[in-house]
C-alpha cells in the first residue's frame, strides 16, 4: 500500500521523507548489502535503473541516489568474484578502445573550450556513462546475465507502456507515477498544441529515442522466442512501445520507426523461410519413419535435418496476431500524429528556407545552421565539449533565417543533431572517431549474429540482428537530437560488446 501511495501520489510523501532521513540510509546500507549478496540480479537491477531513469525519479522525492549506491555495491561484488571476471578482455575489446579514444579526443578538446566549467561537466557526464559501460559489460560476462538484460530492458519498457495505457484509457494524466509518466504542453503542427508523452526523461523527442531500443527486440524476439504465450506478451509489448512512441509526437522517432521496419524485414523473411523448410524437413522426416527404422536396423546411421522450433502455422497466428494488435494500435493512434509525421520532410537537407507555421522545425534549422558555422571556423578541433551553448550567441548572427523570433525559445541552445554537435565541439577528429565507435559496434554485432546462427543459437542471433537495428533507429533519431543523455547510447554500446565477446567465445569453442 505504501509503494502504491509513493508511486501515485509522490507529492503527499516528499514531507515524510524528508523527515525520515536516517531510515533511508538505513535502506540505502541495506540495498547495498542486497545488492552485493545477490549480485547474479544486479545485471537486471542497473539496466532498468538506467532505462527507467529510475534514480533521478527518486531524486526528485528526496530519496539518495540509489544509481550511484547500485553502481558501487555491483563494483565491489565484480571486485569480490574478479578472478571469473574478463576484466582484460573487456578493456581490450575493440569497442572499449574505440569508445575510450572518442572520450579523449572530448576531452582534450576542453583545453581551449570557452567556459573550461561546462566542458569539465560534460566530460564528467560522459566519464560516468563510460564506467557504466564498462560495469554492465563486466555484469553480462555470459549469455544467461545477457538475456538478463535483455528481458529488463523488456520490463521496463512493460513498465512504463501499462502505466502509459493506465493513463491513456482513464484519462487521468494528473498521476506522474514517480515522474515515469509525464507530459508537456507543445505545438503539434501550426498552431496545434496537444499533450506530448516525455517520460521519466522529460522530453517527448527523448523519450521516444529511448523507447526505440525496445522496439527491434520486441519484434524479432517475439517471433524467436519459444513458449506462444511468451510470444504474444512481447508482440503486444512491441505494439505499446509503437503507441507510446506516437503519443510523444517525435517526427525522428516516426521516421526512425520507418527505417527499423524496413531494416527488419530481411530477418522476418529469413525466420519464415526457416520455419517453412524446418515444418518440411519435420514432414519428411515422419513419413519415413519406417524406413529410418529399417536403415538402423541394418547398422546404418541416418542424419536428419532438425526442426525449426516454430510451425508455420503458429508463426502465421503470430503475424495475425500482431497485424490485429497493430490496428488497435492504429486505431488509438491520435488525430494528429499523422499531421505532425508530414512535415518531418520540412527539416530535411533542400527543404525550403521560406517561414513556416511550425516554429520548432525552423528553430531547429538555425540551430543546425549555427553547427555547421561552427565547424566551418574550426573544422579540426572544434569548440570544445559542450561549448555549443557557450558559443551560439557568436555564431547565430552568421546564420540567415527568415523565420520569426519565438516565444517560447530556450535558454539554453542544443544542434539537434549528434553529428553536427560532435564536429562542432570535437572538431573533424572526433567525428571521425565516433564514426570508428559506430563502425566497430555495427560489425561486431553483425559478427555474433553469423556466429550465432552457425552455432545454432537462434535467439541470440535476433538479440545481436536486433541490437543492430536498435543502434540503426537510435542514429536515425539522432539526425533531430543531440546527445542529451548519454547514458542510453552507452548502455546499446554495453549490449553490443556483450553479444560481441559471448560470440567470439562461441566461435574459439565450436
């Protein structure tokens, strides 16, 4: 009862807590007790705090930072068990190494930044989204604590989707849940405005970047994994992530969405084709049971083709299943999502320059326009780390724009866009290193999946085919978005150098 009152009414109990402060270091020492005694779990724990942003939520009702208190218990216990931990191959792996170098060129680049303490903060921010990197790289040493993570990635997003359709069919918006589930008021199109879904990270365009991690492994596991309950559960979970998705309105993440089911096409048409020859060769093989008994009897040893582990008529009933889930979701979809998806084109390279009725597609122009102006007066090292704010006011004045000056504009200017903010701040240097990250994390992945397929592991193969497609939408979204919160882009890094060393184990072993 007392977490139902704290979750749905946090307001009424901010007082308490604060007045209850030794209690909750006492709960603090005894979280870290648990977590260390049960650190088999922790792999599950600290990827629905990140996803969930679950420690910042409780931040703001008075509650310690249990992130930081989770991060060191799981430390200490990797610590405690270092000798089956693959410390050195973690911090050898390609990926570690090619993440560790774009955080230098970041940091070096503070050096002449213009205000030393914004940079100093951002490095920090990325510093600590790189330990937990490495934390969860350690954590998920095998595939068991791999799909430990996985699955809660899977609850959390369950999570928030069921407090979001709680929301969403009793139209009652004035419960945040913890801050997990929040709204802004924002221009839709023209002078539409309408509530934007922003989740525990309090924007609508990320939040939406975050739910589309989810969306790949929804789907490609939905079709893979066994048990028909299992695989109706997590279509559905694909079809309130969808909907979740359009209730925050964010033209990157529809366009995203296009983009990852496209990208996931292939291995759906490689998974039915599986499923067809598998219920073939299952076929064949029972009509010739008598003759395969006649084969051993005369000593002989007769080889056939296993199964596929899904009938084409239970994968066709999960394709109706989910072109059903899918109209509902249609159905629901509001008024204007469709409106708003429409003029994603308008914010597009070639799109005309002339003044629109949508003001934050114009803003972001300038703001992409004041990027690149950047980069062109300091095309090798940039402005420094997270100087683009510091430097805008110099720079916009380079920038033509027939649009109008907004009401609404804010204090603090971002790129929207990760690209245009990594080559204005670190220079053509760390572009180009970041590309490297993008590149070694995409072909590792692409590495597992065809070790996995050779060694018959099914579901990790669509895990590693999903995590490629996740990575795929999150770079996609990126084209509208500037790197807000690290911390997601660390955690996919984390999954891909997981699946990454796991299947080249497999390969040394097979």
């Amino acid at each position: 009862m007392a977490a139902v009152v704290l979750i749905s009414r946090p307001e009424a109990t901010s007082g308490a807590l604060r007045a209850a402060t030794p209690l909750l270091l006492l709960f603090s020492l005894v979280f870290g007790v648990l977590v260390i005694r049960f650190s088999a779990v922790g792999t599950a724990v600290l990827v629905a705090f990140i996803y969930l942003d679950l420690s910042e939520a409780l931040v703001r009702y008075h509650f310690p930072s249990l992130l930081q208190l989770l991060v060191v218990a799981l430390v200490f216990a990797a610590w405690l068990k270092r000798d089956t931990a693959p410390v050195p191959e973690i911090l050898l792996h390609p990926l570690t190494m090619a993440i560790a170098a774009w955080l230098l060129t970041g940091f070096v680049s503070t050096a002449w930044a213009a205000d030393r303490e914004v940079a100093d903060r951002r490095a920090e921010e990325l510093l600590k989204a790189f330990v937990l990197y490495l934390l969860l790289t350690a954590l998920m040493r095998n595939r068991h604590r791999l799909m430990q993570g996985i699955g809660a990635l899977l609850a959390s997003a369950g999570l928030l989707g069921g407090l979001v359709m709680w929301q969403f069919i009793t139209g009652n918006r004035t419960q945040d849940f913890l801050g997990l589930v929040r709204y802004e008021e924002a221009q839709i199109y023209g002078d539409v405005v309408e509530a934007r879904l922003s989740g525990p990270v309090g924007d609508p365009n990320l939040f939406a970047q975050v739910l589309l991690i989810i969306l790949p492994i929804a789907v490609l596991l939905g079709v893979s994994v066994k048990g028909r309950w299992k695989r109706v559960a997590i279509i559905a979970l694909a079809c309130v992530v969808l909907l979740t998705i359009a209730l925050t309105y964010s033209r990157g993440a529809m366009l995203a969405v296009v983009v990852m089911a496209v990208m996931m096409i292939k291995p759906l048409q490689v998974r039915l084709k599986n499923s067809i020859s598998g219920r073939g060769r299952s076929d064949d093989a029972h009509r010739g049971d008598a003759e395969d008994a006649e084969v051993r009897r005369e000593g002989r040893t007769l080889c056939v083709p296993s199964a596929s582990s899904a009938s084409p008529r239970l994968l066709f009933s999960m394709t109706g299943i989910a072109a059903i889930l899918g109209l509902l979701v249609f159905l629901l979809l509001p008024a204007g999502v469709t409106q708003r998806f429409l003029t994603v084109g308008e914010i597009l390279p070639g799109a005309d320059d002339s003044l629109r009725g949508d003001s934050s597609i114009a803003e972001r122009r300038i703001y992409m326009a004041v990027a690149s102006a950047m980069f062109s007066r300091h095309p090798l090292q940039g402005v420094g780390l997270g100087n683009y704010p510091v430097e805008y006011d110099e720079y916009v004045g380079e920038v033509g724009s027939s649009a109008r000056i907004y009401p609404r504009a804010r204090p603090t200017r971002y790129p929207h866009n990760l690209f245009l903010e990594i080559a204005a701040e670190t220079g053509i240097i760390g572009l180009i290193v970041f590309t490297v990250v993008i590149v070694v994390a995409w072909s590792g992945l692409g590495r597992a999946e065809r070790t996995f397929l050779a060694t018959g592991d099914e579901e990790l193969a669509h895990v590693a085919t999903a995590l490629r497609i996740a990575l795929a939408g999150f770079l996609v979204a990126s084209l509208f978005l500037h790197l807000a919160l690290a911390r997601y882009l660390f955690l996919l890094f984390a999954f891909a150098s997981s699946a990454g060393r796991i299947g080249r184990e497999a390969r040394t072993v097979a």
